[in-house]
C-alpha cells in the first residue's frame, strides 16, 4: 500500500525558508512523477511543482518558480520542496502527491493524474 509523508511544515516569518520533505514506501519511487500542490483556507488546490521520475525535469508554478525548488532522491524515496523568501499568501496546507501515468513532465501540474496522494503539511508564514 503506498503511503505519502509529508513534513517540514512550520511555522515562519515573512522573508524565512522551509524545506518540506515527503518520504514515499510501498511504490517504486523512481517509476512516479512527482508533485506538490498546496490549497489555502476558502481557495481551491493550487499547482506549486513538479519533478519527472529521474529527477531530470523539475519545473514549479509561475507564482513561485524564483522562490521554490522542487528535487527527488530516489535512493531515499523523498521529494522535496525547498522554499526561501517565503510570504503570507505562501500560507497553506502542502501536498505531495504520486503519478505513474503522464505523457510528459508538462501534465504533472494537473491535479487529476495523481494516483497517491499525502495528507498534507502545514506551513504558515507570519507578517
């Protein structure tokens, strides 16, 4: 059964840094796309990145691509999302989540082909 760990969450002044990590078991991590979203209360669930199986392809949100970097290591079986400069509206609850099936790295920011998915982490950051 494939489980999904987020963590890393925290909380965090304006202007701060967090790394979220998401350790993977029960799949075969290297042969899933990747993703992260995020849903803030009374929004919908926000693409924030995204990372082919090899590692090779990592792109993220326009929103947050200067400040946010997505990486894998499939040794460990972890996705990662490292975010520096972080602002309020950065405030929400992290997803990772799991695919196997997608044409090209372009379609991982689409909530649908996920398969698996965590139960999410919070991050909050203060003004």
């Amino acid at each position: 059964q494939a489980q999904l760990v987020e963590s890393g969450g925290g909380l965090v002044q304006a202007g701060g840094s967090l790394r979220l990590s998401c350790l993977v078991s029960g799949l075969t991590f290297s042969n899933y796309g990747m993703g992260w979203f995020r849903q803030a209360p009374g929004k919908e669930q926000e693409f924030v990145g995204a990372i082919s199986r090899d590692g090779g392809d990592a792109y993220c949100a326009d929103s947050v691509k200067d400040r946010f970097t997505v990486s894998r290591d499939n040794a460990k079986n972890s996705l990662y999302l490292q975010m520096h400069s972080l602002k309020p509206e950065d405030t929400a609850v992290y997803y990772c989540a799991a695919t196997a099936n997608y044409p090209n790295t372009y379609f991982l920011k689409r909530a649908n082909l996920y398969y698996y998915w965590g139960q999410g982490t919070q991050v909050t950051v203060s003004s």
